[in-house]
C-alpha cells in the first residue's frame, strides 16, 4: 500500500490542528520503529480468553498525527506493501489477527468465526485507546477500506476521539467478473502509457522477456491500485523502485500462509462475498496472483 500523491500537503495541514498529542510512550519516540504487543479477547464472548496482539509503531514526533495503517487483502499483511510515508507523521502499521505478525492468533486458540472486520475493528480502536491517540489518520487501502469505514463507523459511536481524516484508497467495490477487470486493468495501463513521459510498454516487454505474462499480468494488476496519479506502476518501472520489481513479484508469487488463507476465507469469502464485494473462487488460486494477461 502506497500513500497517496497528495498526503504530503494533506498530512502537513493537519499538523495545525489539536494539541500535543496525549502520547503515554513518548519515551519511545525517536524515529524507531518499535513493535507494540496487547493482550487482546480471542473472541467478544464473556469471559473469553486473550491472545497476544502485535503491531509496529514509529513514531517521530508527539506533536505529528499519527497514521493507522490497514493493509488490504484481506490478510496481506503491512511488510508485503509497507506505505510510503514522509517524516510529517507518526506511522502504526497493522497486521489483521491471524496474520503477518498476529499469525499466533490461531495457535493460541482462536478459530474463523473470530475473526470479522467488526472485530478487526475493535482491535483497531485498542490501538488509539492504549495510546490515548486524539490525532490520527485511517489510512486503509483495497480491503483496508472496508475496514477503515468499519472502524470509523464503531468509533463514532464509543467514547474514543475520532480521527481526523480517513484516507481510503483503491476502495473496495462491487466485485468484477474477469472479462470487467481485464477491461479495467487494460484501460488503466492504456491511460497510464498515453500521459506517461516513459514508454511503459516497452518497460513492460522488457519484464516479458524475464517473467512469463501471468506474471506480468499480475504485477500490472497489483501496482496499479497504488499511488493514484502518481502510480506505483509507473515509479516501479521507469523510478528508482526499478530494483524492486523483482522483489514485488516474488512476494506476488509466493504460496500464501494457512493463516493468511484462514483469514480470507473467514472474510473474504464468507463476509464479504454475501455482500457482492468479491468472489470465493479467487481463493483457490493458492499462489495468490492474479491470472490476467496485460495489454499488448
């Protein structure tokens, strides 16, 4: 997940809202990223027991608001795509319960019916109440924006400070059958190439020659849905992110974990896919790329 091209200004402007932040673990903030671990409910029935919650906190000044990082998928966890964001504020960057760092979560005893984004939520909101946060920015992107509304949705009814902004991006939508996301994906990459100052398609043939065009395809498909107009597919190509494309597709190509797979399945499949929003059958596809050819 990459940060939009305007949260540099946006993100500066609300540096003249509020007042320090009420920042418990000030201490620790000195730049480095720490990683933060709660005991959190198995499940929200009484009595249920607790398992240990991880997530990452950098924080570089109390002053800066801080932005809450949701990662999509569901289940894609915050390493896979960390967001590009500048020293105007304090980053948390989050892995959903049962995965990424929260893998433990199945270990030790927690089950599919579990997890949910009203859940996912509330682990959310222990984060801004354990650090007393009254400047903060949700940041979601792909299934993070499900989950960002979610979370903004529950907050507006607690007790809790509500955040100053919610940055939603790549929203997640009406799912696509294939022919509709071929459509989009190609007409996506045909506007990048014609406002483009590089020749992407040549780039593009060039990454042909070393990966098959599943591959490439997937990798279109992907960098695509970050960093709105400034794409990530374009600064991965002709940028100084060139070095990384191998990197992207090996974490595109690489078999996805059980609790990766447990958490989809828990939500993408059985939540999300009453709700039209994405399909099961993308689930069987255990290398998690997508199978989609890119545009001559």
């Amino acid at each position: 997940m990459k940060s939009l091209p305007f949260s540099i200004i946006f993100l500066s402007a609300l540096l003249c809202f509020g007042s320090v932040e009420s920042f418990a673990y000030s201490q620790d903030c000195n730049g480095r990223e720490y990683t933060w671990i709660m005991d959190r409910p198995l499940s929200n029935k009484v009595g249920a027991d607790s398992f240990r919650y991880s997530f990452k906190y950098k924080c570089i000044d109390p002053n800066y608001p801080t932005i809450i990082y949701l990662p999509g998928g569901p289940g894609a966890p915050s390493s896979d795509f960390p967001p590009e964001i500048t020293t105007v504020a304090n980053l948390i960057l989050t892995d959903a319960r049962g995965t990424g760092i929260n893998e433990n979560f199945w270990d030790q005893g927690g089950s599919p019916e579990d997890v949910s984004s009203e859940i996912l939520a509330e682990d959310i909101m222990a984060i801004v109440d354990q650090f007393h946060l009254k400047k903060y920015v949700l940041y979601g992107h792909s299934y993070g924006t499900v989950l960002a509304t979610v979370t903004a949705h529950k907050i507006e009814a607690s007790e809790l400070p509500r955040p100053l902004a919610i940055v939603l991006e790549g929203p997640t939508g009406r799912y696509l059958e294939d022919s509709e996301q071929l459509a989009a994906t190609n007409r996506a990459l045909k506007n990048l190439a014609d406002n483009s100052s590089s020749c992407i398609v040549c780039k593009l043939d060039e990454l042909k020659e070393k990966y098959s065009a599943r591959t490439v395809g997937g990798l279109i498909e992907a960098l695509l849905a970050y960093g709105g107009n400034l794409n990530l597919l374009e600064r991965a190509l002709t940028g100084n992110l060139a070095d990384q494309i191998p990197n992207y597709i090996s974490q595109m190509a690489k078999p996805k974990s059980t609790g990766c797979l447990k958490l989809y399945n828990s939500i993408a499949c059985d939540e999300l896919t009453t709700l039209g929003m994405t399909s099961a059958v993308y689930s069987k596809n255990d290398q998690g790329v997508p199978e989609i050819n890119y545009l001559p």
